[in-house]
C-alpha cells in the first residue's frame, strides 16, 4: 500500500519560509520521480516542482529562485523549500510519486497541507 504523507504547512506572512517535508511509504523510492504540486479552489492542480531518481529539478517559473525541492532517499522522503513567500503562493500542496524508473511523477498523491501566505 503506497501513503504519501505532507507536512510542515501553515500560515505565515509575505516574505517568509517554510520547508514542506513529504514522508514515503512506497517501494523502490530511489527509483521514482516524486513531485509537489499545488491547487487553489477553483483552479488546476499545478506542477510547482519535480525530481527526478537521478536528481534533477525542475520548477514553474512562478516558484524559482525561491522554491527548492530535495530528496533524502534513505529516509524515504522529499522536502519543498520555501522562502520567500507570497500571497499568490497559498494553496493545499500536494507530494506525489511517479512509477518506477518512469519521468511521471503523478501516479500517487498525497492528501495534501494547507499552506496560506498572509499578513
């Protein structure tokens, strides 16, 4: 049975951080692409940033230079940087997992934590 499970969201003001921790339970983790995605009501889920097994990244234009996903694949585990933080930044993030040895990275999904930027 595959859980992803978010963490670390909240409500912080403009300018300020947060680091989103996803914890895995799910086979060949090193072998998967795992991603972050995020929706507001009424939008799309979208792509903020991805990784791939070999490590390599990539962010919406929205997020980067402010945004930086990472991967511990000992723990099992994928993290979202988050610094300097906007409003237009509040959503529910999702962690996800692609199949193995494939470029996806939304064949699993995470329930998802709140994160609001707010003053």
């Amino acid at each position: 049975q595959v859980q992803l499970v978010e963490s670390g969201g909240g409500l912080v003001q403009p300018g300020e951080s947060l680091r989103l921790s996803c914890a895995a339970s799910i086979s060949a983790f090193a072998a998967r692409g795992m991603g972050w995605h995020r929706q507001v009501p009424g939008k799309e889920r979208e792509l903020v940033a991805s990784i791939s097994r070999v490590r390599n990244t990539d962010y919406a234009d929205s997020v980067k230079g402010r945004f930086t996903i990472s991967r511990d694949n000992a723990k099992n585990m994928v993290y979202l940087q988050m610094n300097s933080l906007k409003p237009e930044d509040t959503a529910v993030y999702y962690c996800s997992a692609g199949s193995i040895g494939s470029l996806d990275t939304g064949r699993y999904w995470g329930q998802g934590t709140q994160v609001t930027v707010s003053a």
